[in-house]
C-alpha cells in the first residue's frame, strides 16, 4: 500500500516562496520515493483561531471546517513542513492548523523544510519541540534554505542555485522518511 504524505505549507503570506518551495520539494520527493505526495496550501483551510469548545485531544470537534482538518490530517501516514522562519520563529498559521488536530498527529513522521534569511534552523528547532510534544517522529537531515536578501525583500525569483545548495538535504530527508514509513505498520 503506498503511503500518503501531506506537504504543508507554512506561510499564507501575500507574496509568499512557500508555493514555489513546496513544489520544489515535492517534486524532488517524488523523483526518490515512492509515495503519494499533495501538498496542501493552508491559504486554502479557514481555521479560526480557538472556536472548538474542546480540546483537540479529545478528537471531538463541532466545527465542520475543524473535521474537515481532521480529516485531512488522519488520512496521511507522514508529513512535511515547508515553513518561512519568521522572526526566529515560525508563522502563526501554521502552529494554529498543528494545533486544531493532536491524535491526528500522533506517532508519524515529519520531515521539516525550512527557509529564510538564515535558512530557519530556529524555527526547525521549535517545531521539533512542538512534534516531540504531538509524540510526531521528526527526521533528519532537517533542510534549510538560505534566501537572498533580494528574495526576501525584492520579491526576486527562487534561483537554481539556491535550491540546488540544498539538494542533497532534500534528498535525504525524503529518504529518511520514506524509510520511516516503509518500516511503520
């Protein structure tokens, strides 16, 4: 049975890499394994901050656009994060979409790709913490991938260069997470 994998997007930022970054890294997912990719962009997934009357790790949710996530978030075997680091951070969409789901999360693996001025080893790191406490099984290598300035402030457009720096990376965290997979029941 092929495993599915949710990219999700991080950023829903006007003018944002994120789109661009995601289907990069699926593309090169799907060059070196085997298992059904979608990216899923969170632009896409009106969730409103707080308005379930229960916690999420109860699995009961009254908002159809909150079972509609969780949905979406059951139905994968493993995930990868493609996410800006935002003032050493990450974006607030994308800890409000983990944080509408728990179960749902629990016990798969993620891959995290991050981006950024400084590639967003900062935000890596928090999102680790984050999927340690969703009991989630991050892999390594985490990429990150540095942006020019005129990237990030232009709006100049992603280059071959930038993403082939991180390459291998990529690669490698497909890897890692397709060997996850294959060895989950």
């Amino acid at each position: 049975m092929t495993k599915r994998v949710l990219v999700i997007m991080g950023s829903v930022r006007a003018g944002r890499h994120c789109p661009a970054i995601a289907r990069w890294v699926s593309k090169v997912g799907k060059k070196k394994t085997n298992l059904a990719i979608e990216i899923v962009d969170l632009a896409e997934w009106p969730l409103p901050m707080d308005d379930e009357p229960g916690i999420p790790a109860l699995g009961l949710y009254e908002q159809p656009h909150s079972k509609a996530w969780s949905e979406k978030v059951a139905q994968a075997d493993g995930f990868v994060f493609v996410t800006p680091q935002y003032n050493w951070g990450y974006p607030a969409a994308l800890k409000n979409a983990i944080d509408h789901c728990y179960l749902e999360w629990k016990g798969k693996p993620l891959m995290i790709v991050t981006y950024g001025g400084h590639g967003g080893g900062k935000c890596a790191a928090q999102l680790c913490q984050v999927a340690d406490g969703l009991k989630m099984r991050p892999v390594f290598p985490m990429p990150a991938i540095t942006l020019s300035n005129a990237m990030i402030r232009e709006n100049a457009p992603l280059d071959d260069v930038t993403f082939e720096a991180v390459l291998s990376s990529v690669q490698d965290g497909w890897t890692a997470l397709s060997e996850i997979l294959s060895s989950s029941t």
